[in-house]
C-alpha cells in the first residue's frame, strides 16, 4: 500500500465530563416507543401441568428412581426483569441464562395491535428446577389463576405470571433445532461412514452440577454403544461440551425418529455437528506461467497478524521465506500438498492482496496455526477436524500465540490481529451466539487483540420470478427478500470482532462469457456480491461491519426456468488472483476466487498497514496518547473508520428493499445489506490538504463520561461549502455469556446534531442512528452541502463519550480510541489539514531567563 502523503493526528487528553448523559440521545426522539404492545389474550399454560403429571408418572413407573432436574423455558412478551431475582429467592431453582427470539410468526394469542401479520418478539427465560420446586411452582401458579391470595413467599411470582406466553421444558426438540444437526448426520449416513462425531453441549452449571452432569452423560453414551473423545470447559463463556463418537445405528434411530434415551438427558442443552467448517479442495489441475518467486531480500519485520486456516504451501513462490507455521500437532505429515488450496490462497492474499493488482508484497512476514485438515470421508474439503473440539483448538491456539503453551514462551507475541476466514455452514446465526463467537469475544477482551472474520459464503443457486428480467436489481430483491437463508455464518455474530462482508471487486480486468448463458448480474460498487452473507448481529448490530473486495461472482442459468447457480471457475477470470498448489512440484501456480473469506484476508492485510501507520507516528505532537489503549483497539477503529456507503450501493439497495411500510425505517434495513459499508484503504491511513483524521482515546467506568474538543478550522467561517464530518468510536467488551445483553459496556457518543453544537450544519447520513449503538463499534458519517457556517476566532466541536453498564455490574474500565475525519469538498481555499494541526501542536513554555 502506498504510503499516505500526511499523517494522522492526535488530539489531546479529554477533560473528563461535568454531566451524565441522557441514555435516550441523538437524532431520535427524546422519549422513543420500546415497541408496540403486545396484546394477550388467553395464553396457554397447560404445559406446565403436562409437564407434571409426567413427571408423576416417571416417578410411579421408577419409584426407586431419583427424579432428574428440569430445565425450564418461561417464555414472556417483553423483558421480566423481576425474574431473576425470584428465582433466587426460590429454594430449588437454579438460574441458568436468558436469551431473546426475534422475528416469531404472530398466533391468536400474541400479535402486534393494529398490526396481525407483523413479527413478534419475545424473551425466553431458562431455569432450572428440581421436582419439589416444579410441584411448589405449580400450586402457587393453580392459587394465582383461581384469583385466590398467593402466600407470602411467593407473592414476587404474581408480576412474573402477568408476563408469561408459555412455560414448557426444554425439550428434543430444542436440544436439535437451528443447529442442522440432523442435516448434518444425514450426510454422514449417505456416506456410508461407520461412526458420527458430535459435540454435546450440556447446561453451564457450578462445579458440583458439571461433574454430576457428566458422569450421567457418560452412562448415556456408553448405553448408545458411542465413543466418549475429550471434555472442553471454557469457565468465561459458560461452556462445558463433550466431544462423542456415535455408532451409526444410533444416529439412524435418530433420523427415524424414534426415541433414544440420549436425546432425553436433561444435562444436555445443545447437540451440533462436528468437523463442518472449512472450504472446498479446488481439483482442477492449473496451469500458470513461471513467474518472480518474490522471495524477500532480506528479513521481514516480525508478524503482526496471524493466520488460523488450513495450512498453506510453504514453499510456494509467492510464499517462500514469508510465513511462520507453527503446526505443534504435526498435521503436516497427513496434509497432501494438494489439499492446502484455502490457507494458501489467504495467505497469499494477507501478503500480496490481489496477485493482479501488482501491490508491493507485505515487509512483515505472517503467523500461521493450522485449525483445518482435509476431510476422511470424501476427500474433497478442508474442513475442522471432527477428532477434537474445534471451540477448544481455537481458543488453545490463540493462546499459544499471546501467552504460549506450557513451559513455552508466546508463540508470536507482536501478533495483534487474528484472520479467521472461516464460517461454519450448519452454524448460521438466527438468534443465540455460538460458543465460538462468545470465544472470540472473551478473547479480544482478555488479551486485547482483534479478529477479523469472514460473514460468511452462501453459494446456493438463486431462483428469479418467472418473467422478471435477469438483472442486478432482479438479484439483490431474491437476495434480500430470502435473507434468511443468507444470514451470517459463527463466529461472525462476534461483537469485538470486524466481520467483514464482500463486495464484487477484483483486478481481473474485463471478463468475457464462456457461455451465453454466463452473466456478472451484481457489479455496483459497494454492493454485497451474491455470495456473501449478510443480516445483523446479535441484538440488531450492524454486521457485517464492513465491506472488503471479495471478486466478482458469475452466474449461470440452470436448466430449470429462474434458476442460476454460482460458476465457479478456478483457472479463469473475474475474482482475484491468489496463490494456489498446482502440479506436482509447480510451484508457481495461481487460481482466481471470490468471497468473504478473500475480503477477510485484504481487511487483515490492511490491518497490518495500519498497525505500521500508527508506529510511524511517534515523531508526531501528543503520540503518548496513542499508548493508553491498546494498538488492537487503534486497528480495530481505523478499519471501521474508512467506511461508507456509496451512492451506488445505496440506491441499489434501497430499491430491492424498499416498501410503503418501511419509508421511516429504510436507513435501519439498508444497515443489514451493507453494513458500515465498503471500506477505503486510502482513506483509513491518510490525510489530504481538504482532509484531516483526528485519533483521541480514554477509559471509562460505569456511568463516567469524557468530553473530547476538536477544533474547527476558522478558514471554513462563512462559506457554503460540502463538508461531512465521519467519527469512529470502538472499545472491546467484557462478556455476560448467559445474560440476555451479553455486552456487559455499553459506549456512546453525541454526534453534532440539532440538539447540541452543530456550527458546521450537519446531518446524518448512512446507518440508522439506532443500529450504530447495539455493537462495539459506533461509526456515524455526517454531511452538509449547504448553508453557511458560522465560526468563532476558535471553534471546537465538543464530543461527549459516555459508558453504560448493561449487562448486570461494571467493575472493569473500559479503554476506547475514537477517529475523527473532517473534509471538504476539494479545490475550496481552505487549509483544513494544516490548521488543525497547528491548533494542536503543544506549545512550547516560555520560561523567564534567569537573573
């Protein structure tokens, strides 16, 4: 990447704030609806009493038996937060987590008033009880329904009552949905394998309840005639997971639906597959011109990301000299040359960006820990082995390079990025994080280092409307409309992550169909490409985060009328040209790809630039307060900084998903298609004489706010020109893995708008004001193109950031860096760049000379 011809700038320290800001703040109202009512009217309760005469009935068929604890759902039309509290007071019950439903199909019992057919949501809250504490629940319940005074101790339950849509168990039937587990083990069956791998996720309990726990789960498996492999407990996220084997019998009486006693435990919260994630092995042979080995000169500086994917060919041309693999399982010796196409082509990418663009090569070599192996049963993937647990590889591998392995030292301690271009296919995110997110999460946190993953690829065919022109606006109304079926893929629900989308960029250059029926139908810039996964994160939070080039994807018509079908076509143009095993001994072959796991790879690439930028800025005024947060943090705001939705991009999105309904609420839907939007790596990392980044950071407590000044450059007084003003605010979170909130901090800042000082006129422009909040990354783009501006002698901009607790107590302070781009429209005679920097250049004291 060219070096930027001006440096960023620092500002001072901020002052520390003399006002607690309102929780309600910024381009909305002052007092927001939370949302319509949901109208009750006669809500069934009778699973609870089904529930228990079960039970009785279990208990009478084995009345030397003990009876098991029971999870329960109570399922409620809006947050009861009288519940946890008594619940504690309540002998026999045991809080576990809550978590919350989006999107619900509307029944008789619970819709929207004034509006029948619009989605519900609803809060599930999971406890759990013992049968002498379910009977006691269950008579207060009958007292309070019969209109009767519910005792004393147990008048807290009436508020909870009030709010219930359903009491039920936690049953098979949520032990296997939304994880495809089923999908999953039908594959393995068509194969014909012997054996199954699952992972058993069981309910995060005390000590003594996890041990309980899995000597029960044993009995259960040993019975199913399955294999116990290893035991994963991971104490910060709440997971505690087995690892089994299960004969191929038992899984066929799975899929034929009758019952098997492994399914009933009530330890277990969650089967999912194993050994899913990973990428196809590209079969065709390439072929490709002899070309520089790009072998570096002399040694590279140490690495700053690291790479965990399959493992890449180490002496490939373009790669010789460049990583550090660090593989202490030994996976080398079973990995076939041949099958090392996905940790090649990303790292190639990390280091050289598109082979066809002609970038210089990266001057820092690249970290790499294999998490991927070819797969036993068809040869044809690189996927997560299926022998250990992939939640338990990452997190042992990240903590090899930050803190290391044993007696061993950090494997990679300048490592501040992890490139992660892999989305599980049997994962997508609907609305419960997965293990591996929550990972990553606690992960950032603790060692103050950022992820950059994938959204994900989805590479289903696409079907049209009969008769509908075959167009782009065509495409992204079937892409929209079926967004379900598109969502991102775990881990890339991650809240301290940068999940990263792909836009249809590549420098393949013009592209000529092999087939009349082959056409390029999402070309605008800006815009997802048709393959990449798209939606929001976990509470509605702007994901992915950005956009990185991801290629341009061809499409081909199907024989079935509407249908298309992604081409993919290794040895030809468009995508982008990245690195690639080729014959026996080539090794100077290159195929061309696209998706996101390629935007990925260019985002951590561009990272690494960033990471030298701001090394580069030591010389510059008021660099110490670069160093009170972590340089993690200065990337993870920087890449966000750069971003923006096109003008392109915007109207395309807007006319596949515009409607009469949403017109107040566009900007807030676009934010699920395009997320922060497409980065720019120019302007992530330089100035220009019309263009100045600001970089400002602190810490903050519970409740605390920091007040930071920019100033404004009195050149701007009196003219109407077109300015916007972009501001950036990251921090990484601590984790509530089972409250519902899950982000224990909530950061905030108060744009300029109507409300407070806004002397250069400025509106908001791109993602709603509301989506920028639900994240750890609040990115809002202002602009004005009119209007005169009125300015002091020394006019500043006053930005406040405040920190929430929201998740339950904030003990922690939470560190935070925030980017601030002031711009106008170029060829105006002003001097944004300089005057700034001259009003914050620390003035030198001038000391009275000495008598």
């Amino acid at each position: 990447m060219a070096k930027p011809d001006r440096p960023l700038l620092i500002l001072e320290a901020p002052r520390d704030g003399a006002f607690r800001a309102p929780r309600n703040i910024g381009g909305g109202p002052r007092n927001p609806k939370k949302g319509r009512q949901i109208e009750r009217l006669d809500p069934k309760f009778e699973t609870l009493q089904q529930l228990l005469t079960s039970r009785r009935a279990a208990l009478q068929a084995d009345p030397g038996g003990v009876a098991p604890e029971q999870v329960l759902v109570f399922e409620t039309n809006g947050p009861a937060r009288e519940l946890h509290e008594v619940v504690a007071r309540t002998p026999g019950l045991e809080w576990l987590a809550d978590d919350e439903l989006r999107d619900l199909a509307p029944d008789e019992d619970f819709f929207v008033a004034g509006k029948p057919d619009k989605e519900v949501s609803a809060q599930l809250y999971l406890v759990m009880s013992n049968h002498e504490a379910l009977e006691q629940l269950l008579s207060v319940w009958r007292t309070w329904k019969s209109g009767q005074r519910v005792p004393t101790a147990f008048r807290a339950w009436q508020d909870v009552f009030r709010q219930l849509r359903d009491i039920r168990p936690w049953s098979v039937q949520d032990r296997l949905r939304e994880t495809r587990v089923l999908d999953a083990w039908r594959e393995r069956v068509a194969l014909g394998v012997e054996t199954v791998s699952v992972e058993i996720e069981l309910w995060f309990r005390d000590a003594q309840g996890r041990q309980g726990a899995v000597d029960r789960l044993r009995r259960y498996v040993e019975r199913a005639r399955g294999q116990w492999v290893s035991t994963c407990l991971i104490e910060p996220i709440a997971y505690h997971a087995v690892l089994a084997k299960l004969p191929i019998a038992a899984v066929e009486k799975i899929l034929d639906h009758e019952e098997v006693e492994l399914l009933q435990c009530e330890d277990i919260r969650l089967f999912r597959p194993v050994g899913q994630a990973g990428a196809p092995i590209v079969e065709e042979e390439l072929e490709a011109p002899a070309e520089e080995s790009g072998v570096p000169g002399e040694p590279l500086d140490s690495p700053v990301v690291a790479l965990l994917d399959g493992l890449p060919l180490e002496n490939h041309a373009h790669l010789r000299g460049r990583l550090i693999v660090d593989d202490p399982d030994g996976w080398s010796e079973t990995y076939p040359a041949s099958s090392r196409g996905h940790g090649t082509a990303m790292a190639s990418l990390i280091l050289h960006g598109d082979l066809g663009a002609g970038e210089p090569a990266s001057a820092r070599s690249v970290y790499v820990r294999p998490i991927l192996r070819p797969d036993s049963f068809t040869g044809k993937h690189e996927f997560a082995p299926d022998d250990v647990s992939w939640v338990d590889l990452i997190h042992r591998a990240v903590r090899r390079v930050v803190e290391g392995d044993g007696d061993e030292p950090a494997a990679a301690p300048s490592v501040r990025v992890f490139n992660l271009s892999i989305g599980d296919p049997f994962q997508p995110f609907l609305h419960a994080l997965s293990p591996l997110a929550k990972l990553l999460d606690w992960l950032s946190w603790r060692h103050k280092v950022l992820f950059v993953v994938s959204a994900g690829n989805h590479q289903h065919g696409l079907t049209l409307t009969a008769g509908d022109a075959v167009t782009e606006d065509a495409v992204l109304k079937v892409l929209t409309d079926k967004h379900r079926n598109r969502r991102l893929l775990s881990p890339a629900e991650s809240v301290n992550a940068v999940t990263v989308g792909a836009t249809p960029e590549d420098a393949a250059g013009e592209w000529r169909p092999l087939a009349p029926t082959d056409t390029l139908l999402v070309t605008t810039d800006g815009i997802p490409n048709v393959v990449s996964a798209f939606g929001r994160g976990y509470r509605r939070a702007v994901k992915p985060d950005v956009l990185g080039p991801g290629g341009r994807v061809v499409l081909t018509a199907a024989s079935t009328p509407g249908q298309h079908d992604v081409a993919v076509r290794p040895r030809l143009p468009p995508g982008q040209k990245v690195a690639a095993p080729g014959r026996p001994g080539d090794l100077t072959a290159f195929r061309f790809s696209f998706g996101t796991s390629n935007a990925a790879a260019l985002t951590s690439r561009l990272a690494s630039s960033v990471h030298d930028t701001l090394l580069e800025l030591r010389d510059e005024a008021n660099f110490e307060e670069l160093r009170k947060v972590p340089i993690a943090l200065w990337i993870k705001t920087l890449l966000v900084h750069g971003a923006s939705w096109t003008k392109e991009a915007f109207e395309a999105a807007a006319r596949a998903v515009r409607n009469e309904r949403n017109a107040r609420s566009l900007s807030d839907e676009l934010v699920a298609i395009l997320g922060y939007g497409k980065a720019s790596p120019a302007r992530v990392v330089g100035c220009s004489p019309e263009r100045a980044t600001m970089l400002t950071a602190g810490s903050l407590g519970a409740d605390e706010t920091k007040v930071h000044a920019l100033p404004i450059p009195a050149s701007l007084h009196t003219h109407s020109v077109w300015r916007r003003l972009t501001i950036t605010l990251s921090w990484f979170t601590p984790i509530r893995p089972n409250h519902r909130k899950y982000r224990a901090a909530s950061l905030f800042f108060e744009p300029p708008s109507a409300a407070n000082v806004n002397p250069l006129l400025l509106l908001r422009a791109n993602a709603d004001w509301r989506a920028v909040r639900r994240g750890t990354v609040q990115h809002e783009v202002l602009e004005a193109d009119r209007g005169a501006i009125n300015l002091g002698a020394a006019a500043i901009l006053e930005i406040p950031v405040t920190c929430l607790a929201e998740a339950g107590p904030l003990d922690e302070s939470i560190a935070y860096a925030m980017a601030v781009t002031l711009e106008v429209a170029p060829g105006v005679n002003t001097r944004v760049y300089d005057e700034i920097r001259e009003r914050i250049r620390p003035r030198v004291p001038v000391r009275p000379a000495a008598r």
